[in-house]
C-alpha cells in the first residue's frame, strides 16, 4: 500500500516537473513544426543559472525567474539570430538546434567545471513530509505546485487572450495565420523567448532534486520527446497530461518490470506515432 | 579532432610553477629525445569531471619531478576522448603513428580500454589504465595492459568481507549503475557476502543516465540491514541526496566511486557515517599521500579522490619502470616486463606490485566519512593488505568460473 502511495506521489511529482520542461518544448514544435534539440540543453543552462544565482544569495525562487529570464533572452537571440535565417529549411533548423545543444554543453563544462553542483531547495521545503506513516520530500510536491499553477497561467494565456489566440492561429495554419495579418516572425520569438524561458525555470526548480551536471540536457530531452509525442504537438492540455502518463510510466515501469523501464517508456511513443500521429491531444493539421 | 599535443613545460607555465623540460639536470638541451607518453582522458562530455582530475593527478606528479623521469624529459601528449570508444580508438591511433607514443595512460572508461584492446596488442604499447572491466586482466588478459588501481570487484570483495563479519549484516540489497562496472562489482560483493553467510536479497539497476532515484528508493524494502552502492561518476552524489530526501535510514555501504573524495564536501552531512571501500584515501597518513594531498589542494583547490590518485599512482609505476630499465622505454619488452614485475614500495595508495595477469595487488581501505578539521574526509578504519583481484579465491579455480556479471553469481536469496 504504502508503495503504491509514494510510487503515486513520485510519479505526479515528476510529472509536475516534465511539465515544465516540455511545455515550452510543445509550444515551439507546434508553432514552429521544428523540435528544438537544444531544449535540453536550455533546461540545464537554467539548472546552473540557477546555482550561480543562488550561490550569489539570491532567493531561490527569485534565481528561478531571473534564470529563466536569461536563459528565455537567450532563446530569443537563437530564434532572431539563427533560426530566422534557416526558414523554411526545417531540417536545418533542427541540426541547428542539435549543434547549439552541444555548444552549450561544452560552455558549461568549461564555465561549471564537470563537477555536479547541487542546488539547495529552500529551507521551508528541505524537511519531508509525512503522510499516513511514511516520509515524501515536501519540495517535490511544491514543484509540483509551481508546475500547475504555470499550467494554469498558460492556459489562460493561450486560450483567453488575444496573443493566445494568434498563437494557436500559427499552430492551426501558419499560412492562413499570415495571410490574415498576423506577425508571424514576432510570434515566434515570443515563444521562443516563452518556451525557452519555462526551461530555465524548470531547470533552476528541478535543480534542487536533479543537480545540475553535464549529461543533466541528454537525460532530460528525450524525456520531452515522449511526453510531446504523446501528448500531442502544441497542445498544452496535452503536455500536462504527457508530462504526468510519462511520470507514472518511468515511476511504475522502473519499480515494476526495471528490466524493461526503457521499453515501458517508449513503446507506448512508438504506439501513438503508428496509430495516431497527432498525439492524445494534437490538432489535426488542416 | 586533433589531439592537444601540449608539452608539458606548457603545463607548467600555465601554473607558474617549475622549470623547462629540456632543462632537466644531466640532460643537454635537444640531445636526449624525450619520453613520450600518450594521455587518454576524457575532458568533454558527462564522464569530463573524473578526466580533468586525472590530469590533475599526472600533470601534478611530472611537476614534481621536473617533468624528469630517470634523467629523460617527459612530453605528454594529451588526447580528449570524450568517453566515445570510437574516439577513443581514433585518438590512440593518431597517438602512436603520429605522437609515436611509447605508452599510454588511460583509458578512463571500461568500454574504452575494450575499445582499443586489439590495438594496444597490435602495436605493443604498454598501457597503464583506470579501467575496471574485469576479465582485461583475467580471462583475456592482455599482455600489454597493467592496471595499478583495481578490478572493478576488487575493493567490493573488502567491503563485503567487512559487512558481514565486522558490522555482522545479514540481509542487504544492492543498488548500482546498470553497466558492466557496476554488474562486476556487485557480483563481487555478493560472491563474498554470502560465501560469508550474508544474504543479498535485493538488485536494483537503474540506467546510467537515470535523472531520479526517488522510484528506486521508494522500492528498496524496509527491512534491511543496509544497501551497497555501486554507483560511477557523479550517480553516487545524485543518489544519495534523493536518498536523503525521503529521509531513509537504513546504512549505505559505497563501493570505490559512490564517495569519492572529489564530491565529498558537495555531499556535506548527508555523506556522514556512511562507510565505503577504496584502494586509496586523501586521508591516508604517509608522508607520499600528505604531500600530494597538500599539492592538490595547492594546486587545484581541490581532494584527490579516485581519478586523481589513479594517475598520480600510474605516474609512480611509471617512473619505477623506466628507472628499471634504465631509461630505455624503446626497449618494448624489456620495459612491459619491467611494468609487470616492479614492486612500488611507496605510492599514495601505499605499495604496489602486479600480479600475473598485470593487476595490482594493493591495499583496500574500509573507509568512513567522518568530519575532521571543519571538512568532510574518508577516514580509514580498516586496511585489508595486499589485496588481489581473486580475493582470497584460488585464481585457478576463479577463472573457471563466468566472469562477474549481472546473472553471475545467480541471485538465490531474491525477496519479492
């Protein structure tokens, strides 16, 4: 029973936290029909500016933003910069991407050293829980926390505002979006610079769990991957409900067949690419 | 991809510390053609932390010597393999032919010794390696191959021994990286933990790149005596802190990677207590160790903890070889025999000597994390002397048996 429970618990948790990762993963894919493979790599540039800002005294969840502020400026002047020029050569743009995640791999090995380097959770957060007898770390429930009430502000922003809607006009039908007079280009940096900034968020939260360490961007990409996949391209309904199907299937597959936890996690991927393309939640390209 | 041919005097200079290479005394300038060792490391990519420090290790060693081995500079020639066998094997290639390196030190992972096996036979270059993987000095010895630090069992044979009949643990699970380091070192520890009337009734493998340990603690069961850690790299860190997390108390036991010195004062008071086994301890008390750990830290700002110790230990057996030889490390087989027959009283890990198959048969240290001086060090509480890759098996009957592996020893004693 109490497995169960903390197995449960483990798998929101997590959930919580791949949402933050794959949201902005989801929305630059669906705008851009480009998976951006430098997004891991975002993620872990947000875990060590995080750990800078920390180290300076900074409050963590201040270093949370200020981290995703500068690593969302970063996305930006990769999208202005780079990307912009690659448009429409879509397979460019993704060995692009690729490269920059080896790029910033590199800086940070140089800049971090390769020793992981702990992020502490905030004092508040650091004793664990205990619920009917067992002990949970409390900070993964309050990342879980921050995960929904950034889903919600997300969804409110995509769904009931006026640059939501342009932005799900561009994941519908870009041409279509163009032709009725909606800036395209400053769309995408805005969510290049959205989805960018919501990985160094995640990462600086997912630091005091994960460390921030080279080999922190390929442990998390995939990841990112499966949840999008399996939620559907651009739909935000379905990178949180991707985010928390991926955290029971890593929770549950590597506590209940470990031998085939990998298999686990991305078999049902390989399901949905072959039956259905568009993901649980996924518009249907006109 | 070219290799940072990169003399030593460069090393040198970059710290400001030493004198020129060529300078070295009874040595005319340009007259004695130096030593030329290839350096196979890892400085990019996720294993780059255990790289850089083994070049600490090396780079620290030659300093002190002048970059002098037996009157002959020495040049290293350093190759980053980024931990890629393929690489790895490209970079010894362009080592030999070009470089035309007389030995190699490294390489840093067991995939990559494996890698470039055939090529060091091929080429006769004498290696001194870090690499764990069992049988490359067991049942496919290689006989240009010497390996000063440890098999990958070699220090779990110690721990176990230790947990059975000194902590008197009858029940404990095993948890480590699911690689062939981390299968060869738990099948160690348990062919010794129940050959002493131990039971391990629990494995747990977790992938090598798992980013959370919080589902395999959830799962390790309540009622044992204590888990051993077979983690690499940085995994033991990771783990352990998640381990805290759920403020679980059952003991850890590490083996020679889980607590290394290098992540030790990172891991703070949730590494108090825990007891792990090394061949090697920045906390040794021999004048050797006390002046390299204090180098170290002059230097690098920095403990030396396994990878640091590795070459910094191969530095030693290389020196004692070539002073054997007389400087004639040309002379291949003189110098491999050299290698494999030397006895190196006095390295930081205490002494070595090889046995036939070209590992060490060294000390292994029960050591606890203890905190001393207002920083956290692996205190040794028991020497286990003149350990062997075999433990105390007969290494005839040894090698009959499959080598270390995730199915061998079987697993009688599994709980579901």
């Amino acid at each position: 029973m109490q497995f169960w429970l903390i197995q449960t618990l483990n798998s929101v948790a997590f959930g919580g936290l791949l949402f933050l990762l794959s949201s902005g993963f989801s929305l630059i894919f669906g705008l851009m029909r480009i998976p951006n493979l430098a997004h891991g790599a975002v993620f872990m540039l947000g875990a060590y500016f995080g750990a800078t800002f920390i180290e300076l005294g900074i409050n963590f969840w201040i270093a949370a933003l200020l981290s995703g502020l500068g690593v969302g400026v970063l996305g930006l002047l990769l999208e202005r910069l780079i990307l912009r020029r690659l448009a429409g050569n879509e397979q460019g743009q993704v060995l692009v991407t690729l490269g920059i995640s080896f790029i910033v791999a590199d800086v940070c090995l140089m800049v971090w050293t390769g020793d992981p380097i702990p992020l502490p959770a905030p004092a508040a957060l650091r004793a664990p829980i205990f619920v009917a007898g067992f002990a949970f770390p409390t900070y993964r429930l309050a990342v879980l926390a921050v995960a929904l009430v950034i889903a919600a502000g997300l969804y409110l922003l995509i769904e009931r505002t006026r640059l939501g809607a342009m932005i799900r006009a561009g994941v519908d039908d870009m041409e279509m979006a163009r032709g009725v007079g909606i800036p395209i280009s400053k769309l995408y940096m805005l969510v290049f610079l959205l989805g960018t900034a919501l990985a160094g968020i995640g990462g600086t939260l997912g630091g005091p769990i994960l460390n921030a360490d080279p080999g922190l961007d390929s442990q998390m990409l995939p990841l990112a991957l499966v949840v999008v996949i399996l939620g559907g391209i651009g739909s935000l309904v379905g990178a949180l409900v991707g985010s928390l199907i991926v955290g029971f299937l890593y929770n549950f597959g590597t506590a209940l067949v470990p031998d085939l936890a990998y298999f686990v996690l991305f078999f049902p991927m390989v399901l949905v690419l072959v039956l259905m393309p568009q993901g649980l939640f996924g518009r249907v390209p006109q | 991809m070219t290799i940072h041919r990169r003399s030593a005097l460069k090393g040198l200079a970059a710290t400001g510390v030493g004198t020129a290479i060529f300078g070295a005394p009874g040595v005319l300038r340009g007259e004695v053609d130096p030593i030329r060792v290839g350096f196979l490391t890892v400085k990019t990519g996720p294993l780059a932390s255990g790289g850089i420090q083994m070049e600490e290790g090396l780079t620290l060693y030659l300093k002190e010597r002048n970059s002098t081995l037996s009157g002959r500079p020495v040049q290293v020639y350093i190759a980053d393999t980024g931990g890629v066998p393929a690489i790895t094997k490209s970079k010894a290639q362009e080592l030999v032919e070009r470089a035309k390196v007389h030995c190699f030190i490294g390489p840093l992972a067991a995939f990559e010794a494996l890698a470039i096996d055939d090529y060091i036979r091929d080429t006769q270059t004498p290696t001194m390696s870090v690499a764990a993987a069992e049988d490359m000095t067991q049942r496919k010895p290689n006989p240009w191959f010497v390996r000063a630090t440890s098999s990958s069992s070699q220090c779990a044979s110690p721990m176990a021994d230790y947990a059975a009949k000194e902590l008197k643990y009858a029940h404990m699970a095993t948890i480590a990286d699911d690689i062939a380091y981390g299968h060869e070192m738990c099948a160690g520890f348990q062919q010794v933990f129940e050959d002493a009337g131990g039971r391990i009734v629990q494995k747990l493998w977790p992938p090598l790149n798992t980013p959370d340990y919080g589902a395999y603690v959830a799962q390790l069961k309540p009622d044992l005596d204590a888990i051993f850690l077979g983690f690499a790299g940085s995994n033991g860190f990771k783990f352990l802190k998640q381990y805290r997390e759920y403020a679980r108390k059952t003991p850890l036991l590490g083996g020679m990677t889980a607590i290394d010195e290098s992540l030790l004062q990172q891991m703070g008071e949730d590494a108090l207590g825990i007891l792990s086994s090394c061949w090697y301890s920045a906390d040794l008390d021999s004048p050797t160790n006390r002046k390299f750990v204090a180098n170290m830290e002059r230097v690098y700002k920095v403990d030396p903890g396994f990878y640091a110790a590795a070459t910094y230990t191969n530095g030693a057996v290389l020196e004692a070889a070539v002073k054997a030889v007389g400087g004639r490390i040309e002379d291949k087989n003189a110098f491999m025999a050299a290698l494999r027959t030397i006895k190196v009283p006095d390295t930081v890990r205490g002494p070595v000597s090889f046995d036939r198959y070209g590992n060490v048969v060294g000390n292994v240290y029960i050591r606890k994390v203890v905190r001393k001086g207002g920083k956290f060090v692996n205190a040794v509480v028991r020497t286990y002397p003149d350990v062997s890759q075999f433990w105390t098996y007969d290494p005839k009957a040894f090698l009959k048996n499959p080598v270390y592996s995730r199915d061998y020893p079987p697993a009688r004693y599994l709980e579901q």
